[in-house]
C-alpha cells in the first residue's frame, strides 16, 4: 500500500501523454489506481479522452511520479512489476548509508552495519510505501554531506562542492517528498557553527557556500516551489496534525488537562483550522483545505499554539529522541535503553578528541531523531535508524582496533587534558538539554493556566437539549430542514465556526470511570468526530469542548439519576475572539494546582 490512487500522473507520463490528468478518470484507470487490477494498459485509454490540468493536486511530488512513470514506460505499467523501482531505492538508501558509516568507522564495521539497516524490520515494513520510503535515500545522502562537510579540514573548493550538492540533493528530493525541507537549518546551523576553523573564521567562504546551496535546490526543485507558492504546502496541516491525542501514546507522553485534538483526521483538522480563520482570519475567506488559504490560516493557529505550550513541544521532541535512538533494539524490550546509552557514550568519547565535534554530535542527535515529533508515525522516523547504527559501528570499529593493537591504548585515551574536555562538554550538554525546559515549564504554566482559567470564568449561554434516555442528552433537530449531501457536508467544512461547549459533572456521586462521549450524526461518518472523555478519578469536573457541525449531545455512561451534568454554551466573544485557542479540557476541582504541560511518562 503506497497511495496508489495518487499515481494517475505517473500513467499518463508512461503513455507519453504528460504531466496530466484524466477528467474524468476512465473506468479501467480507475480499477488499476484503486488495486481492483494490476496492470493497466495505454491502449484503454478512450480515443476521446480529456487530458488536462483540472484536477491534478500532484504537482508537488512531480519527481516521484515521473519516476514510476518512466520506470512503467521501460517495465510496463503494473504494480507489480515496480519491483527494480523499490530495489534501486533500497539498494541506493543502503550504500549512502553505508558511505555515511564510513565518515566514523572502517570497512568492515560499516559493511555489517550498513547490511543490519538493509535487512532492519522497520526498514522492510516501510518500503512498500514508495510515496514515503522515496524520501530515504535522499535523507541519509543529506546528512552524509553534511558529515562530510564538519568531520574533516577541506579545501574551500571542496566545501563549494559539497554544498551544492547539497542543494541539488534537496532539491530533487523536494520533489518527491515535501519533508525534506527539514534538512535545510541543520545544514545552516552546520555552516554557521561547526566547520573546521572555528565560528568567526571564513565567514566569506561560509556565505558563498550557503549561496551554492541555494542555487542548487532552487535550479532543481523550481518546478515544484511554483506550484507550492500558487496552490499551497498543507506543511502547517501536518504539524497541528502531530499534536493530536493519538501521538501521546507512542511518544509516551502524557499530562496536562488540554488537548489539541483527539482525532487523527484530515476532515476533523480542517475544521479546527477554519474555525480559528473565521475567528480571526475573515480576510482569507472562504477556507478551501490545502489551499494557500489553509496554509495562512493553519500557521497562524500553530503559532498560537507555539506560544502557549512551547515546553510540549520540547518534551515531545526529546521523547521522540529517545524512540528513535531505540530503533534497532525495537523488538528486545529490555535492550531498547541500549539506543540512548550508546549515544551518551558516544558524544562522550567524541568529546575527549573534540568539542566541535562532540557539539555538532549532539545537535545531529537532537535534530534528527527530535523533528519526527512533528507527526510520529513510523512512516516519518524510519530513516533515522541510521543515526544509532553509525554509533554502533563507531565503537565496534574503535573495538576491532583494540584487539588487533591497531587502536589508541587506554593510558593514551585517558589523559588530564581529555578529561577536561569530556567534563566541560558534559556540563555543557547537561545545560543544553536541561535549560530550555526549565525556562519553558513556567512560562507555559502560566500561559496555559492563564488560558484555561478564561475557560472557567467565560459566561456561559444556555443550550437546550432533551434528555432522549437516562445519560443521553440530544440537540433537538429541526425536522423541516432538508439533508445535505456528503459532499456539502464536507465543502462547508471551509467556512466551519465551532461552538464552545461546557459540561459540568457532579463527580463525588458518579461511579468512578465515568465517561463523557460527544456525539455526532453518523448519518455523515466523514465528519463524525464523536469521541469519548473519562473524568477524573474525583468525579467533578467542568469539560471543556468545541463542537462543529454534526454534534447531537452528549452520553454520560453513568446513567442514575444522581449522577448528573449541566450542559452549557461557553461565550466566546464577539466573532469568537475571547479566546485564541479553543482546545479541548478536563478541569477537575484542582486543576490549578496540577502541572499544565506534558511530561515523558517512563522518566517522569
């Protein structure tokens, strides 16, 4: 499974009609885009067929599509024969790793390191997916440049070079996956930090290098920036998406009495998102999704939650750390504590030779096993299982060189002035990872305090609904207005205005567990956000939630007659502007007594 469906384009360039679309999609193109068939032929293609631009949402994976297309133009157009296609993929993602393995190791370390990727489970699960597994290659050359870049003293010739390679490495990968774009400020943090030489020296040499890079992506990657500038990213979409309540679990993170949304759900974001533009975006309109539009109105509201939960952000990226970092022990539950305590080791060694060196480790780490946070799923963080084999093959290299007495001797890696060295790196890098979380918490204490506090002091308007049965409480439906379709249903998502529910439960005499579901017609399962909430273990509680289109009531599961709640529409304001941010919340009677931020839960 690898969005088949998407591929349109791809069989249009193996039929040598183009860059283009069908409108609309014959019936045998379709039985082939949908897995119904495996091949598909340029002769069922009608005679009378209508190609065109109408419809193609393609453009930016241009690259990847022409790639199968030409791939089918040489193989044939099925599935099944994309077989070369995903080896030269593989094969490439395991040679640049391999080359990447060698910046830090032998031959021999790098080979059996480069091979334990190659045959990796995740690796395996995820090639399938050629829409996402085409970013792979692209990942390990970037970070194998960058490698190359800091880890050796070289000509500013070759530092040119290297960095419009990169450029151009970036470039064409923009074209198949729009996540690469998260490679560029490590290799300006590269530049700028860690070359040989030191900070303040070639400054001139650093700026033509950035220069060259910049040329390179935008020489190659123009055709698909064009595109994004005229019909928009869907970047800022992929991250509000990251911060759902599904991606608590794998992260392992945990706390707080918010949410940003418990749905992992194209339909239910895009409403989030329209709602804060109707708010405080009425110049965009009318909010079409993945529109330049969304894109306006999607990076305000991320900002928004930038700035009142900063330190969320930062757990989670140093959750997905430690995820990342257990990649290869991932099937061994006991030796998963091995990924970060090889790279504690690691910096720590690199350190007693170089404290540039030991730096630039540490930002490598932290930035690419922390930037899957944006959305960690395995389809994301993949990849970067590289980064914990580089560090193993480093040490079974060093190793390796022990035992044939080829290596450093332990009375010269143990010296007063490496010590030194290791010591102030460890002091620095305990302040690194330390410092911004003890800065941020308090800051977001307040700020996320100060936001939920507004939550309970808002008045509150009246909502009618009838309790249908004991516990089940429903909006009354208009029984003249007329059904709207699916389609309808889901167009009027762009210019969606939630409302602001309350619901206060008088917990002290409900049975413990007790849950709240919100509920929505299923009559429209593509705009069904229905979702359930368990109250705290007091029972009181004020629930906080904003509901959209399609909301019917509310079902509490304990259904006595003494356990009851008040059900109540929160004034948000005029035009809905008393409040930034209406985010879902559990206030039990102590809520201002708790902390309001995450923690990872395993090292709480």
């Amino acid at each position: 499974f690898f969005y088949q469906s998407y591929f349109e384009p791809a069989v249009m360039v193996a039929c040598g009609r183009g860059f283009l679309v069908a409108q609309p999609q014959p019936p045998a193109l379709r039985a082939f885009l949908h897995e119904e068939i495996d091949r598909f032929s340029c002769d069922q293609l009608p005679p009378d067929v209508h190609i065109g631009t109408e419809g193609l949402y393609q453009r930016p994976w241009r690259y990847l599509m022409t790639s199968v297309g030409l791939a089918w133009r040489l193989l044939g157009i099925s599935w099944s024969g994309l077989g070369p296609l995903f080896g030269l993929f593989y094969g490439a993602t395991t040679v640049l790793a391999y080359a990447l393995f060698r910046q830090v190791a032998g031959r021999l370390a790098s080979l059996v390191c480069a091979a334990a990727l190659c045959v990796s489970p995740i690796q395996l699960a995820n090639l399938p997916n050629l829409r996402d597994y085409a970013k792979a290659p692209f990942t390990v050359a970037l970070v194998l440049i960058l490698c190359a870049l800091v880890l050796r003293t070289r000509r500013a010739r070759a530092v040119l070079l290297l960095s419009l390679g990169f450029g151009v490495v970036m470039g064409i990968g923009y074209g198949f996956r729009a996540d690469l774009l998260i490679d560029i400020p490590p290799f300006l943090v590269a530049l700028a930090l860690f070359l040989p030489g030191g900070v303040l020296r070639n400054v001139g040499l650093k700026a033509a290098a950035a220069a060259l890079a910049a040329v390179g992506f935008l020489s190659t990657a123009w055709p698909i920036i064009t595109t994004v500038v005229a019909k928009g990213t869907c970047q800022p979409h992929v991250f509000l998406l990251g911060l759902t309540t599904p991606f608590n679990e794998p992260l392992g993170v945990a706390g707080g009495a918010y949410s940003w949304g418990h749905l992992y759900d194209d339909e239910y974001m895009w409403a989030n998102v329209s709602t804060y533009a109707t708010r405080f975006r009425p110049d965009l309109g009318y909010i079409e999704f993945c529109s330049r539009e969304y894109d306006a109105a999607s990076w305000d509201y991320a900002r928004h939650i930038l700035a009142t939960f900063p330190a969320d952000i930062v757990t989670r990226a140093y959750a997905a750390v430690l995820h990342v970092l257990e990649l290869p022990f991932q099937r061994i539950a006991f030796a998963r504590i091995l990924g970060p305590a090889i790279a504690v080791a690691f910096v720590l060694t690199v350190s007693a030779d170089s404290l540039r060196l030991a730096l630039f480790a540490l930002f490598v780490i932290l930035y690419f096993c922390g930037h899957p946070a944006i959305q960690f799923l395995p389809r994301h963080y993949f990849p970067f299982e590289f980064v914990t084999l580089a560090m193993i093959a480093f040490f079974a290299d060093r190793g390796m060189r022990r035992v044939m007495s080829d290596g450093p001797t332990l009375r010269t890696m143990v010296t007063p002035a490496r010590l030194r060295r290791t010591a102030a790196f460890a002091a620095l890098a305990a302040v690194v990872l330390v410092l911004p979380l003890a800065a941020l918490r308090p800051y977001q204490q307040a700020r996320a305090g100060a936001l939920l506090g507004a939550y309970a002091a808002a008045p509150v308007l009246p909502l009618q609904v009838d309790e249908v049965a004991p516990g089940q409480l429903r909006v009354p439906i208009d029984p003249h207005a007329s059904r709207r379709s699916a389609i309808e249903t889901i167009a009027d998502l762009g210019r969606e205005r939630a409302r602001f529910l309350e619901v206060v439960v008088d917990g002290p005499v409900c049975r413990p567990g007790t849950t709240v579901t919100f509920r929505y017609d299923p009559a429209h399962p593509e705009i069904d956000f229905s979702h359930t909430v368990t109250l705290p273990a007091s029972g009181a509680a004020r629930v906080f939630e904003p509901i959209y289109s399609g909301f019917i009531g509310v079902d509490l599961s304990d259904r006595s007659p003494a356990c009851r709640s008040r059900i109540a529409l929160v004034d948000v304001g005029d035009r809905g502007s008393r409040f930034a941010l209406l985010l879902s919340a559990i206030l039990p009677l102590d809520w201002r007594a708790q902390p309001q931020y995450q923690h990872i839960a395993s090292i709480r």
